[in-house]
C-alpha cells in the first residue's frame, strides 16, 4: 500500500491535557507523524460550540481533518488512520497478533478505566490536584470563584465515576489489584523488551498508553505506586511519547504466534473483562440499566449497563469472526487456554445498536438547544452515542 501524501492543513486534535483517551490519540499521532495542531478546549467555547455542534459529544479527544469531517472514539479513529497513513503500522499484519492486538487493546482501554478513575478521584491529594487542574483550564470560563468550581467538578467526577460505577469498601481492593496486576504483568514484559510485541509499538501499546500516560504515571497516587513497583513501565510511558515510526528499528514478535507474557493478560481479560463484558451485554438485551456481576472473586453492585460497551463486545466477535481459516485454530486454542473463549462467544452476537446513522469514527453535526446543554453540564456524554437507542434492538 502507497503512503498517503500528508494534507496541505494539518489535523486539528480537540483534547484535555489530563484525559485519558486524549493521550492515547496523541501519542499515535505523534507516533505516525501525522501533521496536528491541538487544541484544549474550554466547555462554554470550543467544546460546546466546536466540538458538541459536529459530534454530538462533550467530551474529547475528537479530531477535524483538513476536509471539515469530525471524528470521535479513539479506536475508530485509529483504525481510519492507518487506512489513510498507512507507514509506520501499528496493527499487525498477521491475523493471530492482529487479533489479539485488538483484544488487549480494548481490555486497556475499557478495563483499566474505574482503577484510573478511582485512583483521580477516590484519594484526596488526587482529587484536589485534579479538580483545581479542570478549575483552572476547561472550566476556567466559568463565572464561579476557582475554589467553587474545584470542589463542583470534584463532586461531579466522583458521583459518576466513583460511586456510580460501583466502587465501593467491598469492591475498592479489587479495583485497585486491577492497576497493581497490570503494572506487574508489563513490568514483566519491558523489562525484557521495549514494546509488547517487540522493537516497534503496537495497537495494545497505545491501549495500556490512556491510562499509564494521562493518569497512572501523573497522578499523584498511582505514579508514586509505579515508579516504586514498576520502574520499567514508568520507562516505557516516556520511551512511547517520545517514539517516531520514522526512527523506529526493529521488527514484532515472528508472525502466527505471541510472546509467552502476554499470557497473563489474556488470563486477566478471560477471568475479569469479558465475563463483565457479557453480564452487560445481557443486561442491556434484557433492557436493564443497571447490573450486578461477580468476576474474580468480587461482586460489584449496581452497576450501570454501558451500551457502548456492548458494542465493544460486537466489535471483538466480528473480529474473531474474520479470522482466515488456517489463523481461527491457533487463536481458538490461546483463548480457551486464558479462560476467554467462552465469555468472548457465549449467548452470541448481543446487538448494541449503538451506531445507526453513522460510520465510526464519523461524526454528524446536530442541532443543540439550551435545555440538552444544561444536562450535558451536568451529566456528561460518558460512553454513550448521541441518538442511538437506550433500549436494546428488537
């Protein structure tokens, strides 16, 4: 495949520069050499009136391309890129390590989410430091005295991400293992080498990248936990912001096979993320809103039913199902030996119909009245897509 030729405007990535999914896309960009401006938006300016008016979102990272399209959810994102810049790949041509590129990217990006937040907002010096960061820049446009709006933000991020997404004194330890778990099994790997599947990143690098980048190695809390126990993941953050696919040597793992440490992540994903994955996938068929589930000896109460997440679900079965014949075995037989075969394919295809006008990453611009802007303040736009259906598809 040509390269595409670089656009004569660069890109226009929208991001806060403490958000976890922000990082991950610029950190690719960066990584693919892909010309960008970014832009920090602040939620009375460019986020309510650039970014909510062409996406529907009131959240970040979103780009606008030089033809005037909006883009939004990294994963998408990623994947239109590399159709469109394809030098410097960070998916694998083989179809076994493409496959379970894709699997852990999702798990870093979906799993690691409630330890990340539950570290930013769960622990005091965390959250202080945090708040009055959201006070100072995104929020600044605000007519409140700085303190207030601190302490609102604080309030905001912890009732939806903390409490409303069941951490709670039963479920804390576990929550927080997820983190400490991770950070041993990679400490593990880069030890070894300098990216997961070799000399050169790849798709699950940039996946464990949104929460190791924007909040594990920079909060408060959890970098201090990192750089005591996991000294070569801290290295690693820095050796991936600063890597260039044009100064990049090196090959990935030999074709139709997978290093032997990534084994504990895929154990991880079958005993943790896709159980988790299905028990939401049921609730939302059932057309609940909320949830219980146990995974890995914990029960979590309460738990809100992610649409968004069903189709994550969608996406990694349709991807298991393109596998070509001579790479379904070899792949068949990881994931039954890690525990994730049977909750990736059990009660079967669960549709989200999550996107029903548009093709991710592809975004429409919508008309927005007052009234839907004051609960956006208040609520967010977490997970979900504009105009798809709350309730499951018949």
């Amino acid at each position: 495949m040509s390269a595409v030729s670089a656009p004569a405007e660069p890109y226009t990535l929208y991001l806060f520069w403490i958000s976890y999914f922000s990082g991950k896309m610029q950190a690719y960009l960066r990584y693919k050499e892909i010309p960008h401006r970014t832009v920090e938006p602040k939620w009375r300016g460019e986020l309510l009136h650039e970014v909510y008016a062409n996406t529907g979102l009131m959240k970040v990272p979103v780009v606008r391309t030089p033809q005037g399209e909006w883009l939004a959810d990294s994963t998408p994102m990623i994947d239109w890129f590399e159709a469109r810049h394809p030098l410097g790949g960070v998916i694998p041509e083989d179809p076994l390590q493409a496959f379970f590129c894709r699997l852990v990217e999702d798990y870093a990006d979906e799993w690691l989410w409630r330890p990340a937040l539950h570290y930013r907002w769960s622990y005091a010096a965390d959250a202080h430091a945090l708040s009055r960061r959201f006070a100072e820049t995104f929020l600044s446009d605000q007519p409140m005295p700085r303190a207030m709006t601190a302490a609102m933000a604080r309030n905001r991020q912890h009732r939806i991400y903390v409490a409303g997404d069941g951490i709670t004194a039963a479920t804390r330890p576990h929550v927080e293992s997820i983190y400490l778990d991770t950070l041993d099994r990679l400490q593990a790997i880069f030890e070894r080498r300098p990216f997961l599947l070799g000399a050169r990143p790849c798709l699950a690098d940039f996946g464990f990248f949104a929460s190791m980048f924007r909040h594990f190695s920079r909060d408060p809390t959890p970098s201090l936990i990192m750089q005591q126990r996991a000294p070569a993941v801290f290295e690693w953050v820095a050796r991936l912001w600063n890597a260039r696919h044009s100064a990049t040597r090196g090959e990935w793992y030999a074709p139709g096979s997978l290093p032997h440490d990534w084994l504990p992540l895929l154990r991880d994903i079958g005993s943790g993320y896709l159980p988790y994955l299905h028990a939401n996938a049921l609730a939302w068929r059932e057309g609940r809103s909320r949830f219980d589930v146990a995974v890995q000896g914990t029960r979590y109460r309460n738990l809100p039913v992610v649409q968004y997440r069903v189709w994550c679900r969608e996406r990694l079965q349709q991807h298991f199902a393109a596998l070509p014949e001579e790479a379904r075995a070899p792949v068949e037989e990881l994931l039954a030996a890690t525990g994730a075969l049977q909750p990736l394919l059990a009660d079967g295809s669960i549709a989200s119909g999550l996107y029903t006008d548009t093709v991710p990453p592809l975004c429409r611009p919508r008309a927005v009245g007052m009234m839907e802007r004051l609960r956006l303040f208040v609520t967010g736009t977490h997970w979900q897509v504009p105009g798809a259906p709350k309730h499951p598809v018949p």
